[in-house]
C-alpha cells in the first residue's frame, strides 16, 4: 500500500504536468490569448532531406522543418540583418529551433556549443557569412574567450538539463552547474555592449520552497535558475527573461526524421503570456523559440520577465506588431 507520502508525490507531479490553466485566477492583465505559430503540418510532414550525393551544401532536418514553416508566412526572402546573435544551448530542443529561425531570417549566428561536430549534424554546412560555431562550455570560465563576443550584438540562452538525475547528468550536467555556474560565468564574460540578453528560465523558479514546485526542485533545478536568473538581472545588462510552462513538441534531439519533419504544435498555437509566476501549464518549444526571437526587437520586453504557455487556437505567426500586443498586455504596469 502506497504511503502517504508517495501519494502526495505522485498527486504532485501530475499538477505539474497536467494541471489545465486557470484563466479565472489569472489577473486581467495575464488573461491575453492571441493566435501564435500558424503551422501547416501537411507541409512539414512532406519534407524531403536533401539526398547526400548531390553537389548542393548538405542541409539539416531542423533547418528544412523550420525553412519550409517560414517560407509559408516570406513571399520572398526576408532582407539581411545587421543583428549577430549568439546562440548558447543551440542543439538542444529550444535552441535548434531558435538557430534554424535565424538562419531562415537571414539573421547571422554564432554559436557556442560543446560539440561543434553535432551542430554540423543539426544545421548542415553553412556559409560563415549565415553561421559561425564555437567549441566551449559555459560551465568553463576559461572557455568563454573574449574572441567569441566580437561583434555580437544579441544573445539567447537556452541551456538547460534535467530535473531529476538522469544521463544528461554525466560528466557534471547537473543544474547546480548549468542553471547556475554557466549562467554566471557567461553573463559575466558578455559585452556591455549588447542589445538584448534573452534568458530562458522556467515557470515556478520563485515558488520552489511551495508544493508542488518543492517536489520539482528536489535536486535544486528551480533555485539554480532562479539564480542564474538574478545574475542576468542584476549585469546591468538589457534584458529579458522567458519561463516557459512543460516544454512539449520535440524533444529534437534524437536525431529522429520523421520527428523532426513533424515538427508542429497542432493546434496549440495560441499563447498566453504573464508576469509574477502565476501560470501553470505547457507550451510548445517551436512557441518558446518564436518568443525568444520577437523579444530581440520589441523594445517594451527589455527588462522583463514572462511566463508563458500554449493553449488552442491560431496564432500570430511570426507578425511582430502581435507579437508586441501580446507582451504589452502581459506587462505589469
């Protein structure tokens, strides 16, 4: 017979996980869902990669994913940027998302990632001019050269490890390392100069003493964001913080075509965008990624910190006019 104990863990974990959002408890200036990510998954699931003995630069699953979603939304391909965005945590869920968007935006990347060979395997061969990769390890203060911030003008992080102990924990992946010490050592190694420092955290990071968040932060994942968090808050650095809800769609790290190639949020594509830790839900990585991007430009986000979450309906795309509604609306004032 389960104990007492064991049934308020496990009544624990299923709030977390699929507790529905409460839109009624929300405060009105929470309560905004507007139409995201207009996904066409008839188009993605006829993708087809490029074969590896043609003359043509070989071309990734997660890129060809993304490219074909975009190229429904460009009639023509959108101009060159002036933007340099350094991308940390790129072969993660979120972060192959977020590398494969810029790439299609024209926007240039540079990536620091532990593995250069991997993000070859993710992104394909690319032109210097479209994308640069660095080997380091935000855990390592002595990897993060001066050199890889010349010329970066934004920055998005979206490193992160598991919860609970796992295989992603092996050779000191835990969150006290990433969520933490990395979080530190990078935003202390980042230029003044920057535009826009996104950070993306996760809901619950200020109620991890609470149930059920407590039962989350047994091994401290909550806390240790939560303090890479205030680090980037208290840089002096532009800034802006995005906690997602459950991440769901993906992960895109198995390497897996045909998930890649299904890469879509159904019909999950609407948001719901707060302040002050009140939401609990989930939120597709091809929503978090979208967030990341917009909140670059968007100059009411700089110095702010969302939850957010996806719910059913239509979205606004990647239309940054409703992207800013979004986050106007959310902002506490």
């Amino acid at each position: 017979m389960a104990t007492a104990t064991t049934t308020t863990f496990h009544m624990a974990c299923k709030f977390i996980t699929s507790t529905p959002l409460n839109y009624q408890n929300l405060p009105p200036s929470s309560q905004i869902i507007l139409p995201l990510y207009n996904l066409h998954s008839n188009s993605l699931n006829n993708l087809q990669s490029t074969s590896s003995t043609t003359c043509r630069r070989r071309v990734s699953p997660v890129y060809n994913a993304v490219k074909a979603e975009e190229s429904l939304q460009y009639k023509t391909s959108p101009p060159v940027s002036s933007k340099l965005v350094l991308v940390i945590g790129a072969s993660g869920g979120v972060g192959q998302l977020v590398v494969a968007s810029l790439l299609n935006r024209n926007i240039k990347a540079r990536l620091l990632v532990r593995d250069p060979e991997k993000a070859r395997t993710l992104f394909g061969e690319q032109d210097e001019d479209k994308l640069q990769v660095y080997k380091g390890d935000t855990r390592n203060p002595e990897d993060l050269d001066p050199s890889i911030f010349e010329g970066v003008t934004h920055v998005i992080c979206c490193t992160g490890t598991t919860a609970f102990p796992s295989r992603r924990w092996d050779g000191d992946n835990t969150p006290e390392r990433v969520d933490c010490d990395g979080a530190k050592n990078l935003i202390s190694a980042l230029p003044s100069s920057l535009k826009r420092v996104v950070l993306v955290s996760s809901v619950g990071v200020t109620k991890f003493n609470e149930l059920p968040w407590s039962i989350m932060n047994l091994c401290g994942v909550l806390k240790y964001k939560k303090m890479g968090e205030d680090c980037l808050i208290n840089s002096g650095l532009p800034y802006t913080i995005i906690r997602p809800g459950r991440l769901t769609d993906g992960p895109y790290t198995s390497y897996d075509l045909n998930t890649l190639l299904k890469a879509t949020a159904g019909e999950r594509r609407a948001v719901v965008i707060g302040q002050g830790d009140k939401l609990v839900g989930e939120v597709s990585r091809l929503v978090v990624a979208e967030a990341c991007l917009q909140a670059l430009d968007i100059e009411c986000t700089e110095g702010q910190i969302y939850e957010i979450n996806s719910v059913k309906g239509e979205g606004p795309e990647n239309n940054k006019d409703r992207w800013e509604e979004l986050f106007r609306a959310a902002t506490v004032q």
